[in-house]
C-alpha cells in the first residue's frame, strides 16, 4: 500500500501526495520536488532565462500560428468564467483604459465594436483595422452625411438589421450625431429624411 506522504527532495518537507506532480517513469508516479518547489524553480528558471525564452516563445508562436490560435480558443472556451470575471476586475481597477485605448487607436476601436454588433446580429463578413482605415482615408476621414469631422463612427451603410454584411465594402465614416440618427435606415432614406427636416424648417422659417 502506498505512503499518503512523501518527502520533497528541494524543502526536505514532508508533504501529502496530492502536493506532488505526477511523473509517469517515477516509481511511486509522482515527481521528487513538491509542487511548491517545482514552481518556484520554474518562476527562477525563467527570471534568469527570460530573454531567450521569450525568443523561444516568439519563434514557436511564428512557427505554429494555427496551434496556438487553436490552443488560445480551447483556453478561452474553457476558462471563459475566469477570464469573464478578470477582465471585469481590471477594468474596474482602471476606468479610463477604454477611454485611453479609443483615442490612442481608434480604427482597433471601431473594429471591435463592429465585430460587436455584427456578432449580435448574426451578420456575415469581417473586416480588419488597416481596411476600415483606407475606407475612412477614401472618404476624406469625415461623416458622409454631413461632412464633419469630429468623434468619426464606423456606420453600416446597409443596416445590419437589414441583411448589411460587416466587410469593409459596407462601412463609411459618420459622426455620431448622424450615426445615431441613422439607426436601420439606408442611406438613402436617412438623407431623405434629413433634407424633409431641412425644408419643414425652412418653410417654417427655423433656419
């Protein structure tokens, strides 16, 4: 019958099995160092090697960019709690990062929130951050609608709610204020309402 304790060979503590790895080739099928010991040891190894590890890293990533995109999602899919419940715990611990991260890259921004939508939609297509730069670069960086050039949004030309894909090919710049007012409408008919907007107060004498 098998000890419930083992030795460690690093402390010399005396420890319960469960606190030692498992090692297949070990007599007794578990590692000679406690888990503790391993760790720490690991957390050292890498301290003293740390730039050649990251060179390691950085090659295997380049090498293998399908097994680690598939490593990261079966990560994600698994600890989707956790990682839902970190996120959640830094952001509160730094408010302004979203903030920060729109002014300091605001066609990564827009991106990810078309992605957004277009997942809550259900919409085909994707687009990447340098093509929605040259889209808005094609435009003259400014609301198609109105021609302004302040707090840019990336608009859905074909509304999303209205079979719109979220390729690059339907995306225009537009400021918020036409954006929003937007809303499903196609271009087309939020520039037709706009200008019965435009007339009603002209008759009216509102402008």
């Amino acid at each position: 019958m098998l000890e419930q304790t083992k030795k460690c060979s690093r402390c010399g503590e005396v420890k319960a099995r469960s606190e030692f790895h498992k090692r297949k080739t070990s007599r007794d099928g578990l590692r000679c160092d406690c888990k503790e010991c391993v760790k720490e040891y690991k957390a050292k190894y890498y301290v003293e090697n740390r730039e050649e590890k990251k060179a390691a890293t950085a090659k295997y990533r380049a090498d293998n960019p399908e097994n680690v995109l598939a490593s990261r999602a079966k990560y994600r899919a698994k600890n989707r709690g956790k990682i839902k419940e970190r996120c959640s715990k830094w952001r509160a611990e730094n408010p302004d990062y979203d903030a920060k991260y729109r002014k300091a890259n605001p066609d990564k921004a827009r991106v990810k929130e078309s992605r957004r939508r277009a997942s809550l939609a259900n919409a085909q297509g994707t687009h990447t951050a340098d093509q929605l730069k040259a889209r808005f670069d094609y435009q003259g960086n400014k609301c198609v609608y109105c021609d302004s050039t302040e707090n840019l949004h990336a608009d859905h030309m074909i509304p999303l709610s209205r079979g719109g894909t979220n390729f690059a090919s339907n995306m225009a710049p537009a400021c918020a204020s036409c954006n929003l007012s937007k809303g499903a409408k196609t271009p087309e008919e939020f520039l037709l309402q706009q200008f019965n907007i435009a007339m009603d107060k002209l008759i009216n004498g509102k402008i």
